[in-house]
C-alpha cells in the first residue's frame, strides 16, 4: 500500500497522541480499494479541493485525503465548515462511478451511510437528514459535500467529502459558531469520553466501501431502502428554503432521484429537487 503525506505531517515518536497517522489508520483497516492510497495534510484550503486535483491528474478510485484542520472548509451553498485542528475528522474520498450525471445524488448518499454507521459504531445512535446532514438526537454531529467532474454528460470523478465533530468541545462549539452551536453536538460530548480519531477514521473508510459495494452489487434501490430506514424527517412536517420561496409538508420519502418527497395536503405529494430545511416540527434546524 502506498502512503503519502505532501504537507509537514511527520510521524515520529515526537508527535502528540491525539494527531492523525497512516500507520495507525492502517492497521485498523479492511478495505480493499477505500484507503489504497492515503494522503494527510496538516492544514489545507479543503480535502474535497485536494482530491479533485488528485483526481484531475488520475488518481485512483479509491484515494483518500485527511487534514489535520482546514481554512476554507465548506458545507453546502458555500457555507463554512467548522474546522478546529486536531479535534474532529476532515475526509474526501475519490470514486469514480460508472453512472450518468442524474444518479450521482443517490450514489452520494453512501457517504452520510457510511458516517452515520461509524458514529453510531462509537455508541452515539446517529441518523441522516436530507440531504446530507448526520444528526444526534437532533443535533448536527457532521455532514458530507459531494462535488463531481462531469464532462460531455459523463461522470469523470465523483469526491465524497466528510466532516464530523469528534472530540470538540462545547466551548470550541460556542466559541466556533455561536448560537448555532446549540443545533450542533460532537461524539465526545454525546459519549462522555474522548474518540480516537484513528480508529475513527479507519472505522468510517472501512464503512464507506461496503455502502460503495453494495451500490455496485444492488444498485441505487438498496441506497434508498437504507436511508429511508435512517431517515431523521421522515412522517414529520418541515419547513424548506428554496431559492423560488419556502415550502411546508409532511415527509414522505426520498425517492429515487434522490428528491425529498413532501405531501403539502393530503394526497398532494411532490418531490424537493433543492434546497435545505429549516425547520423541523416547528424547530429551527438552521
């Protein structure tokens, strides 16, 4: 297996326990594709900015990128991702999926699977909210940003970008985010004990290429069954920004464009192609 570090990442007997290393994530892993190769930086723009270049100069399926902390972290609609360094988990994971540019929505889905399960494999039961967030107790714990290459109507490369909040304090929260923190939460503050980041990181790749193989074998139906099962909002009304205005229903399904399907009246149902939610059962979410 190849490992590379670009950034000054040095892994010596010198390095404090809480940083992230190859070796350590290595041994935990059971991948066969997922974490080939690994590149770890110490500060990056974004690790979804470095794997789309990784990728644009072929990279294989597979690639993961890991950051020690991020400056331009995003989440959806450019939104900044809380990045303190040395605290949580920071990943892009390349794929490149024989789909047309329309599934990718479903395929992306895998990524708030795979994290979802790995939190939840911490003791901290986790569950998903369209369209990508992973929640505790209704509380924002991490998200993905998935970002695809496509040319002349072909998925070149698809980028599964993960952050999640490992072992960040409520201060750190407060401090980071402001009122919002009080929507957000970390697995060490669920758990009542520090995570190792390592184990963690192992643990969420090795999740990840099962959800990428049973999408390969079963195809987007298995995708959608499992998040449908995992779905936080599913049969409780929200409230959902969209740039044309904000629109209200009961949640019905994800269905298999990927689109939240709300029912407004009964018997008047109609899928969601875009947008975020805003408030759930009445309770603000943003």
């Amino acid at each position: 297996m190849n490992a590379t570090a670009r950034l000054p990442i040095v892994e010596d007997a010198h390095r404090n326990d809480d940083a992230l290393s190859i070796d350590l994530i290595r041994r935990a892993l059971g991948t066969r594709n997922v974490g080939f190769e690994i590149h770890l930086f110490g500060v990056v723009s974004s690790t979804n900015d470095v794997a789309h270049r990784l990728a644009e100069e072929g990279a294989r399926e597979g690639t993961v990128v890991l950051a020690e902390a991020q400056h331009a972290g995003r989440r959806r609609f450019g939104r900044p991702w809380f990045s303190p360094e040395r605290a949580n988990l920071y990943a892009s994971v390349i794929f490149r999926p024989a789909i047309a540019p329309a599934a990718a929505p479903v395929f992306t889905m895998i990524a708030s699977l795979a994290l979802a399960d790995a939190v939840t494999g911490e003791g901290v039961p986790a569950t998903v909210r369209w369209p990508n967030d992973v929640v505790v107790a209704g509380r924002r714990i991490g998200g993905t940003l998935a970002t695809a290459a496509v040319t002349r109507d072909v998925v070149q490369h698809v980028v599964l970008g993960v952050g999640v909040n490992l072992n960040v304090s409520r201060d750190a929260l407060t401090a980071g985010l402001g009122p919002a923190a009080a929507l957000a939460t970390s697995v060490r503050e669920v758990a009542g004990r520090a995570v190792d980041r390592n184990r963690f990181a192992a643990s969420l790749l090795n999740r990840l290429e099962r959800w990428h193989g049973l999408y390969t074998d079963y195809g987007p139906e298995a995708i959608l069954v499992a998040w449908n099962q995992r779905d936080a909002v599913c049969g409780r009304m929200v409230e959902i920004s969209q740039p044309e205005g904000v629109r209200h229903g009961r949640v019905v399904r994800v269905d298999a464009d990927g689109r939240l399907v709300l029912e407004s009246r009964p018997g008047d149902r109609r899928p969601v192609a875009g947008g975020e939610i805003m408030a759930i059962d009445g309770m603000r979410t943003r």
